[in-house]
C-alpha cells in the first residue's frame, strides 16, 4: 500500500467517522470536546481499516489481487459531505454503490470473471463488513449507557 492510498484511507475514514459522530455529539448537550475527538479518532481508525479491507476481502472471496488504487479510492472521500443525515443517507448509498462498482470493474479484470460475478464477491465482503461493524457499534453503545450515571432530575 502506497502512503497516498494509505492517506486517502485515513481521510476517507475521517470523512465517514465525521459524518456518524458529529451529529450524535451535537444531539448531547454534555457532550466534551475529549470525548467527541475520542469518538472521532475512534471512529476514523474504524471506518479506515473497514474501507481498507473491502478489496481485501472481495478479493479473498475470489481468489485474485485486488487493491486500493488512488483512482478507486478518491470518491470514497466525498462521504464527507454525504454521510451526514440532513444532507443526503441517499445519496452516500449512491456513492459507496459507484464506488463498489469501481472495485467491481477492477476484481471482473483482475480475476478474469465475469461482471456480475464480481459484482457478488463485493458486495458480500461490503455487507459483511457493514454487518460486523454495525454488531460492534451496538455493542459499544450497549457499554457505554451502562457506564453513563443516571440523570436526577
């Protein structure tokens, strides 16, 4: 992985965590600014190391190399825009599904298979790490109300 990839990675993940986090963090009044940079650089490393693993794991579904190219990764960091709520969970959808068609294009001729068959491969390495992350942040919120002191009001 080239160290462009890799900062396009950081900020795309950046860009996605900026999109979850903030809106939460501006829903809670007693929110710190520790504890929303904490959950930002949190959420940063999360959704970097998941953008990381798509091509990875599509590509051990099939069983030919594929990797992030600078080319394939850029649209992913106008999720920075897109990923927030009021602006448009639609339109993300949109990019994330033109950015798997991306991939797709690159797995169809890296592993000499067929469009749809590719197509396939990335989107279940998509769901299925959607899927995994979506089981640890419910988990997280889980904690994290535990720990939370009850209001007296």
């Amino acid at each position: 992985m080239t160290a462009g990839v890799a900062l396009l990675l950081v900020l795309a993940g950046l860009s996605e965590a900026a999109g979850r986090v903030l809106p939460v963090v501006a829903g809670r009044s007693g929110a710190s600014r520790a504890g929303a940079v904490g959950l930002l650089l949190t959420g940063t490393v999360v959704d970097g190391a998941v953008f990381a693993l798509w091509p990875v794991l599509a590509s051990a579904i099939v069983g030919a190399p594929l990797s992030w190219t600078p080319s394939l990764l850029a649209p992913l960091l106008l999720s920075a825009v897109l990923a927030f709520p009021l602006l448009g969970p639609a339109l993300h959808g949109l990019l994330l599904l033109g950015v798997g068609a991306g991939l797709t294009g690159a797995l169809a001729a890296s592993a000499e298979i067929g469009w749809w068959a590719a197509a396939g491969c990335v989107a279940v390495a998509g769901i299925g790490l959607a899927a995994a992350v979506d089981g640890i942040r419910r988990v997280v919120v889980r904690l994290h109300r535990r720990r939370m002191p009850a209001v007296v009001a």
